[in-house]
C-alpha cells in the first residue's frame, strides 16, 4: 500500500506539469472567444477589423489545441515525472501513446463513420479513429514509457547492434509495450468506460450540489497523502459529457466549460473547478493570520516568516500546501473542519 501511495504521489506530482499550462490556454481561448461575441463587437467597432479578427481566431485556436490534446500532454508529463525526470523518457511516452491508439483502433476496426456516430466510445486521436480513453490512455501511455526508462535505459546490446543501446533501445521496447497493452484495453476498456460513463452520470447529474460538497471534502483531505491531483484530474479532464455545436463529444467539467464558453451557450460545467477561490485568497490567509495570533510571543518572528510566505503563495498562485501542512499539524481538528467548509 506504500509503494501505491509513492506512485500515485509521483504520478499527480507529474500531472502538474500539462496542468500548469491550463490557465494560459484558458487566457487565450477565452479572450479569442470574447473578441469575436457579436455584442462585444457591436460594443468596440474597432475590434471588428480583419487583422484583429486574425489575432481572435489565433488566440482561440491556441487555447483550445492544449485542452485538445491533453491525452498526449498527460503521457509526456507522466512519462518524464516517473523516469527520473529524464526529458529522453518524454519520446517513448509519445511512441507508445501512438502505438497503442493505432493497435486499438486496427484490432477493433476503428473507422472514422463509427467515431461520428459514437462520440462517447470511440474518438479520433492526432488522425487516428481508436477508442475514447480520455486522459487515462495519456497515463497508461506514460506508465508504460517510465517503466520501459527505468528498466532500460543502461542495457547494453551486442556490438553489431551497439548504436541501439541505452537510451535509444527505450522508445522500441515502449513501442512492443504499447501494443501489448493496447490488446489488453480492447477488451477490458469498454466496460471501465461504460462504468465510468455511468458513475459521472449518476454523480454529476443526479445531485451535483452533494457530489460537488464530496469532491472539495475529498481534494482537501488528500492533500496530506499528496493524492489531491490523481483524485480531481478525472473530474476536471474525463467525467461528464457535452455534445458542442460541431458534434464534437467533450469530456470533463474544464474542457466542457471552455468549450461551452466557446460556442456562446448556456455554462453548464465549471462547478468542480470553481469554490476554492475565496478561501485560497482570504480563508488560508486569515487562518495564517489566526496561527501567527497564537504563537507564543518568543516565536512570532519565526512564525510570522513562515505564515506570511505561505499566505501570499496562497493568494496570489492558488499554492496553498504549504500553508496547510502547517495548519494540519498545529491545529489537526480545525483542519478537519477546513475540509468540511471546502465542500461547502
């Protein structure tokens, strides 16, 4: 069970890399959409010049292809965080990420009809028709590429064959892998997304309000055990389903929300990635302050140093763990009820 815990800490540790790049490709596609909304333009003539229209459409489409390919940047994230950090390891991830849609698309049968026709089960991925395994196929893929690193990355083959040795052997012992695994997922995958499809169904549509109270209690109550970002990547990249106005089929509450954002509809999406705001920027802060209030008068310099720096990281980039191991382990209760009002 430890040796679980490590992975999954390393594996969330290592989804943060695709995940810092959100909030820039959200900048872009949001203001690409919002120069190009008919009321904004009617509002500033000016904008509606051909060159800036240009510069509209570049901004959006720059947004919208990071959360289009999240999949390939999770398997490259996952990829580099598990094999040492190891940039090298970043090809194989991609490698076996390729390998293993081609095979399950080739062994099902995969057309590019059946993927018009059912969004939810099947999907093209970078032009290949394969099976809709969302930003779970990008961890598999890169799963498998780390391991690959760390087990052959020093082999040595024989001297006629020297110049694929070490590293460059990874990506082919990947590729053989992926495809492996891609066999595997063709018959066990269908039935994980069914379940998959019908648990965020049950859990997002049937009561939202309780099921978004449950997922801040949980996120806040893994922050400890460093499991925080393995728990929310499913509801925020994978859980929930929107048809956008091109047929396309969008999975989870970010890429919804933005996508819904950019065809001008109705926001139905965003409630798992809205509420941690306000006590990010003024709940933490004000329990740093609480803390500091507490200290006895021969620590108040030492405790002020820590509290400050871990306030304003959490007001000004959302970083709150530093901030909140220290709350965890002077105050464990209150922590508690820390978690219970994240649900909130």
């Amino acid at each position: 069970m430890k040796k679980l815990f490590g992975i999954l800490q390393k594996v969330g540790k290592s989804l943060m890399l695709p995940v810092a790049t959100l909030p820039a490709a959200g900048i872009l596609l949001a203001f690409g959409n919002l120069f190009h909304q008919e009321t904004v333009l009617n509002q500033f003539p000016v904008l509606q010049a051909g060159w800036f229209q240009i510069v509209a459409d570049v901004m959006e489409q720059s947004g919208s292809i990071i959360f289009g390919n999240l999949p390939l940047l999770f398997a490259i994230a996952v990829s580099i965080g598990l094999a040492k950090n190891d940039g090298s390891a970043a090809l194989a991830g991609v490698v076996g990420y390729l390998m293993m849609n081609m095979a399950m698309g080739a062994i099902l049968g995969i057309t590019p009809e059946m993927v018009a026709e059912n969004g939810q089960k099947y999907a093209t991925v970078l032009g290949i028709p394969t099976l809709q395994t969302g930003v779970f196929g990008g961890i598999i893929a890169g799963v498998i590429a780390s391991n690959c690193f760390n087990k052959f990355y020093k082999i040595e083959l024989p001297p006629y064959l020297g110049f694929f040795s070490g590293k460059r052997f990874v990506p082919m012992v990947t590729a053989v892998f992926s495809l492996l695994i891609a066999g595997v997922l063709c018959f066990i995958w269908p039935p994980i997304q069914d379940g998959l499809n019908g648990f965020s169904s049950t859990v997002i549509e049937t009561n939202q309000t309780l099921a978004v109270f449950i997922f801040g209690v949980i996120e806040r109550a893994l922050i400890p055990f460093g499991l925080h970002h393995v728990f929310y990547a499913p509801f925020w990249f994978q859980f929930g389903s929107y048809t956008s106005t091109s047929g396309a089929i969008i999975h989870g509450d970010q890429q919804i929300f933005f996508q819904q954002m950019r065809d001008g509809v109705a926001l139905t999406a965003g409630a798992f990635m809205t509420g941690k705001f306000p006590f990010m920027m003024f709940g933490l802060p004000a329990a740093a302050y609480a803390m500091y209030k507490e200290a006895k008068p021969e620590r108040k310099v030492l405790a002020s140093g820590i509290l400050l720096s871990g306030a304003l990281t959490a007001f000004l980039t959302g970083i709150t763990e530093p901030l909140e191991f220290s709350f965890l382990f002077i105050a464990p209760a209150l922590y508690g009820i820390h978690c219970l009002l994240a649900g909130v």
